[in-house]
C-alpha cells in the first residue's frame, strides 16, 4: 500500500477499527434535525471521541474538526430528483485533499438501474485514490429490482465483496441482521467492512446491540449517522459506540454510558 495512504489511515482506524459518523445527508435531505448547526453537532462529536466524519466539500470548508478523521464524500443526488437512487460524482480526488480530506468516499447502489454509471466512477475514483495516496471507502448498498431485501444476506456479501474488487480500502455497507450471516459477508471481503446505520431506530439499545453483533462477526467498526446525530445526547451516544468498537464492551455495558441501566 502506497505509504500516504497508509498514514491517511490510520487516522480512520487508529488502532484498525473506526466509528465515523456521516453527515452528508444535507444534499439529500436538507438541513434536518440534528444537521442544521454543524459546527455545533462537530464538536459534540469532538467531545465523544468520534474517529471521523463524513461531509460534502461545502462543510468541510466550513467546520472545524480539529482531530478527527476527515472524510470527503464525492456522490450525491438528492430526495426530489427523479431518480434518488442515481448518485453522481459531485467532488474530485483532487479537490477533497485541496480540503485536506484524510479519506474519501463513493456511494454506489448494487442492483440499480444506473449502477453501470456508479461502477465505472467507483473504479475512476480508485485509480485517483491510488495516485494520490488517499484511502477510499465506497458506501455498497443493494438497492435495485432484482435484490430481494436491503438486508439480504447473499446481496449484502456481493455488494462487499464488489466494492473491495474495485479498489475500495474500506467498504460500509448494511448489517445482515444476525452474526453468522454477517460473518460470511466480512470473510469474503479482504478489506475491513463496517456497518451502516441505516434509518433512526426505535431504541439505542437496538443500535448497539446491532453494533456489538457486526463487531463479532468480524467488521471493524461503524458508520452511523441519524441514530448519532439525531440522539438526544450525541456525545453520549459516540461514546458508547467507541467504548464498543474500541474496547470490546458489549453494548449492555455501553448503554450505562446513555444513562441507561440494564
């Protein structure tokens, strides 16, 4: 591995695991709750001890993340486009270091219509990554006709193992719902897998038992957005999830971090 990209990451996983919380739901969604100071919901993040985030090129010139981890996303689309599922490239390589990004990220939804145009991008934006030495996490999610569930076991390894074919350093990608099933996903990925966190959830105990799980089987760490940002305590919430990722806690000790006695 080229050594720049080497050092950029070990900044997104200190000691070979992560939690990173992604905020790029602006261009999708719009200021929503939890994303509409972001200076503010960084510095919480700052406080719980966060490993890195995920941004648009627009936030990442106008935050301050001090010593996190920085990770500059370079696909979107947005909720009212025709096709939401199709996400085009909206940032360089290039542009992202000019930033003084420490990583970068592709979305790309296996099983779309389009997802001929997201693969070619995915191995475009590998090639640059390798030139320049920045590390790339490709978001690989299945999302099309012929997937049967977003969650679905076989799509979820495919998508995996599809990312980390095309050069990806770092694939998210969903929890399949149970170990076994997630461990087959992380053995036949050869670069670390972590999990997404998909829509809010019920209960943070859900969250982190969910967390705790994909640990087990074998992934390396998160990416969680809405059940961070959008908790009512996200310093709180970042450290349970480190105190999981990180030192192994299972999540019913994690949750006394949330004020929570079980």
């Amino acid at each position: 591995m080229n050594p720049g990209k080497r050092k950029r990451l070990h900044r997104i996983l200190p000691d070979g695991k992560t939690v990173i919380v992604p905020m790029d739901h602006g261009v999708t969604n719009g200021p929503i709750r939890g994303l509409v100071n972001m200076q503010d919901i960084v510095d919480k993040l700052l406080k719980g001890g966060t490993d890195a985030v995920i941004v648009h090129k627009g936030i990442a010139n106008a935050v301050d993340t001090q010593n996190m981890g920085l990770i500059v996303h370079l696909s979107g689309s947005n909720q009212y486009s025709p096709d939401p599922n199709r996400k085009v490239r909206v940032c360089s390589v290039e542009e992202a270091l000019r930033i003084g990004a420490d990583a970068v990220s592709v979305h790309v939804n296996v099983g779309a219509s389009n997802e001929a145009e997201m693969l070619q991008k995915l191995g475009s934006v590998a090639d640059d990554c390798d030139q320049y030495g920045i590390p790339l996490l490709a978001m690989m999610y299945p999302r099309g006709t012929k997937i049967p569930s977003e969650h679905d076991p076989d799509a979820i390894a495919l998508a995996a193992r599809l990312g980390a074919e095309l050069g990806a350093d770092i694939i998210k990608t969903n929890y399949t719902g149970d170990i076994e099933s997630f461990r087959r996903v992380t053995a036949g990925c050869p670069v670390p897998v972590i999990i997404a966190g998909g829509p809010k959830a019920k209960t943070d105990a859900d969250v982190l038992r969910m967390v705790s799980d994909a640990m087990s089987a074998g992934g390396v760490g998160v990416s969680i957005g809405r059940n961070v940002f959008q908790n009512d305590d996200p310093t709180a919430m970042t450290k349970a999830l480190s105190a999981i990722v990180h030192r192994g806690v299972r999540h019913e000790e994690a949750l006394k971090t949330l004020g929570v006695n079980v």
